[in-house]
C-alpha cells in the first residue's frame, strides 16, 4: 500500500472519530438537566414548584371521612323514625281525639300501646295518667296532641342521664365495652360509635375482639380505617380478653380519649358469657377503668330483645343501651320496655345501615318523630 494511501485512510479515520465524539458530546449536552432558575418574569415570592426527577409516584390516596356531626343525625333520627313509627303516634292521637272516650276507646289505647312493645306496666300507667288528666282537664281534639306529647315524653324518661362516659380519668382513656348477641348490629354500632367520637374531636383507638365471628375483625377494621383510627386485632378464634387488654394498652400508651371494644356475642349459656365477658372486665381494668358497658339490642326482636336484655344484666353492669334498627320494623316502644327492664337509659339508637345513622336518643326527638303528622 503507498503511503499517500495509508495517509489518506489515517486521516478518514481521525476524521470518524472526530465527528463521533462531537455527537456524543452534542447527545450529552442534550441531557444535561433543565436549570432550575426562576423564570425571570416569576413575581417575587413566587413559588414554583418542579418536582425532583428522582421524586416517587405519589401512592394511593386514603380519603379520610369527615362523620356528620350531631345536629344533622338528630334530623334524620326524627325523619326515619316518624316515617317507621308515625303510627304507634297518629293512632293515639286518633283515639284521644273523639269526641267521646269511652272504655271501649281506652281498651283501644291501652292495646295500641301493648302492641307497640311499651309493656303492660307502662301502659297502665300512662292510661291512668291521661284518664286523670281528662277528668281534671278535659282532652279534646285542640288539647289531644300537647297532652299526649307531654305524657309520652314523662313515660320515656327524659330526667335519665344519657351521656356517653368517654372523657378519660386520671390520665387513662374512658373504656367503653359494648355487648350484645350476635346479630343485634353491634360491630356496626361500635363503627359508627368511632364516627360520633370522632366528630366530636376525640381521639379513639377499637378493640375488635369479637374474635369468634371471622368477618367481624375485618369489618371493624373497615370502620377504623374510614374515618382514620386505630383498631387492635387478634387471629380469629383468639382470646377476646387477650385483644381487649392489647387495645386499652395501646389506647393507654398512645394517650386517647377512648377505647371502644366490640366483644364476643355468642350467647351459648349464661355462664359461658359470664365467664367470657368477666375476664374481659377483669383484664381491661388492670389498665384503665370500663366507664361505660353498652348493650346492643335489636329493636325489631321485640320480647326476645327483653329476654336477651335480662341474660346481660345478670351478666355484666349494663350502663347503657343502644337500640338498633329502630328504622326497621321495629315498634318503638320498646325504648321504654327495655329502659324499664334495665333500669338503665337507652343512650344511642340506630336509624339505618348508613355510616352515621346513629344517633343520641332524645325523648322530646323521640316523642316528636312519634307524633309527627307530617
Ligand atoms: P353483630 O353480629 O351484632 O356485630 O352485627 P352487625 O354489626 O354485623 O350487624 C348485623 C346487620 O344489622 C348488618 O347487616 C347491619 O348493617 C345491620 N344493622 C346494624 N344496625 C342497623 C340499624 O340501625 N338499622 C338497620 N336497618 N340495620 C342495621
């Protein structure tokens, strides 16, 4: 090969390498990041915001729930309960509306509210309390309404104390135990119960140690995460005192104002239950005091609903009762059935399936919905 050959090859080649670097250079230069500088025509105390390329996807995002607070449920309370129960009021009403009260209408009145699961001793005496007012007054179809409302608020109690015990003493969280048998809608009363503390700005953890029914745990835990707080789990079939000790240690360790713990609902025997909710008691308290025990009973049950009512008494210091489904079938006088059975008040009631369809009972609320002629 000549040398002018070799020459011309040599520089082609330097010429190749040349033209390759500068590209690479140029494809470099190309990917160098964009500068970060203000744009210049970006007002002072601007902000723009770039997000670093190295920054992660955000994830998926828990939308928190905010639950209704408690005006709004008493406004549903008095319209889901006069739409079920506006008959139990409208045919009273009716009746102390006529012209005449015979005893034939009195046995009417006295049947109408026995058939509305009042009870015979309530019943009697708010026959004879009317009958009293009659003679002494006089009812007629003006006065009916006033008169009948004044009495159904007296039966139904309104001098009781209905507040829920979740303040915390001593620095320890109020614990609250609800009970009640399988059923009764008492995982879903102790979601909806986070809800009304949460709106009310308390600080909550649950306890689900309903171990015993497989889907419970996991329902609570729904409940928990919507609205945002803590929930102590155990395996199903765990001890249930063993998951309602953990909750009140974790609720005691994080400083919250309340621990509601939904507890086992097999009503196998009295002893059973006695055994089972009195260890959970007695474990509970090693830590913080139980301020408040409610029952859940389902209000469309009727007697049944009574004869659970007794077995939990006998059981268990019953504080309170929630009364469920009273949307339902249910017929509303067993809000002072069960009160006088218990001797203790009804304190929350349960309009619907809905996340906030609890509400506080309020007799005048209640009586109100009751005679609602809307
Ligand atoms: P538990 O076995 O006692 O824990 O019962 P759950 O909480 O699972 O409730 C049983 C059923 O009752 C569920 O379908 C609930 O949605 C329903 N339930 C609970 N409370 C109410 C209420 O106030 N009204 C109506 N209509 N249904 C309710």
């Amino acid at each position: 090969m000549s040398d002018v050959l070799i020459f011309v090859i040599v520089a082609a080649a330097i010429l190749v390498i040349g033209a390759v670097t500068g590209l690479v250079a140029f494809i470099n230069g190309r990917r160098q990041p964009p500068r970060r500088d203000l744009p210049s025509s970006a007002p002072s105390g601007t902000i723009t915001e770039e997000r670093p390329p190295e920054a992660p996807e955000p994830g998926p995002v828990t939308t928190l729930e905010r639950p209704e607070g408690t005006a709004g449920r008493l406004v549903r309370l008095r319209q889901r309960l006069s739409r079920s129960q506006g008959g139990l009021g409208r045919g009273l009403l009716m009746l102390l509306s006529r012209d005449r009260l015979d005893e034939d209408t009195w046995e009417e009145i006295e049947d109408t509210l026995i058939t509305a699961d009042v009870g015979v001793a309530p019943t009697q005496e708010l026959v004879e309390r009317l009958r009293t007012r009659m003679r002494v007054e006089g009812i007629d179809a003006t006065t009916a309404p006033t008169v009948l409302r004044e009495e159904l608020i007296t039966l139904v109690d309104p001098t009781m104390d209905r507040t829920l015990a979740t303040d915390p003493t001593d620095g320890k969280p109020a614990v609250v135990l609800v009970v009640g048998v399988n059923g009764s809608g008492k995982t879903t009363s102790v979601g909806k119960i986070a809800r009304v503390l949460v709106a009310d700005e308390k600080s909550v953890v649950l306890g689900a140690a309903d171990t015993f029914r497989a889907a419970a745990t996991e329902q609570l835990s729904t409940w928990a995460e919507r609205v945002g707080v803590d929930v102590v789990t155990g395996p199903e079939g765990s001890d249930p005192a063993s998951v309602a000790f953990e909750s009140v240690r974790a609720g005691v360790e994080r400083g919250v104002d309340v621990v509601v713990i939904d507890t086992a609902g097999r009503l196998q025997n009295k002893a059973g239950l006695m055994d089972e909710l009195g260890k959970v008691k007695r474990v509970v308290e090693k830590q913080a005091r139980v301020s408040e025990v409610l029952l859940v009973l389902d209000a469309t049950t009727g007697q049944n609903g009574l004869v659970q009512a007794r077995v939990f008494r006998d059981v268990v210091d019953v504080t309170g009762i929630v009364l469920t489904k009273l949307d339902g079938s249910a017929k509303g006088g067993i809000v002072v059935a069960v009160q006088r059975e218990l001797g203790v008040p009804v304190k929350l009631v349960g309009v619907g399936e809905g996340a906030d369809d609890l509400a506080p009972f309020d007799p005048e609320t209640f009586v109100d919905a009751l005679l609602d002629q809307s």
